[in-house]
C-alpha cells in the first residue's frame, strides 16, 4: 500500500521532498551550514596591526595622490 507521503514525493520536486522531511539534512544544507559558521568566524577575527599599518599607508598615499593632482589643476586654471 501506498502512502499519502509517498505520493506526494512521487508529485513533487527535490527541494519539496526535502520540506517534507524537516530532519533530513541534505549535503546542500550541510555545506550551507558549514559555509555559514565559517564566515561568521571570519567576521570575529580581529584585524592584524600589520594590515592596519597598510590600509593607513595607502590611505595616504591616495591622499597625498589627490592632493597633489588637484594642485595641478589649481595651477593650470591661473
């Protein structure tokens, strides 16, 4: 005998069967659950002073960059 579940599964798509049995865990689900806890371990790490020291470096470089073009174009405009 057939049951009403197995009919709809036979009715039904992959991702329809799988809301049907809550605690199946698909490797889908699996991945997505290890993806997510990963990233959120990243997003607690600290950033290295190292890292830091460049980003300032580079915020004046570009800085000084802009600095420095816009007193080109001042120059030229006299």
């Amino acid at each position: 005998m057939i049951t009403i579940r197995r009919q709809t599964f036979a009715m039904t798509g992959f991702n329809e069967q799988v809301a049907l049995m809550p605690n199946r865990k698909t490797p889908e689900a699996e991945i997505s659950r290890r993806l997510k806890s990963f990233y959120e371990s990243v997003q607690e790490e600290q950033i290295p002073d190292k890292f830091l020291d460049l980003l300032e470096q580079l915020d004046a470089a570009e800085e000084a960059s802009s600095r420095k073009s816009q007193g080109v174009r001042e120059n030229n405009h006299d």
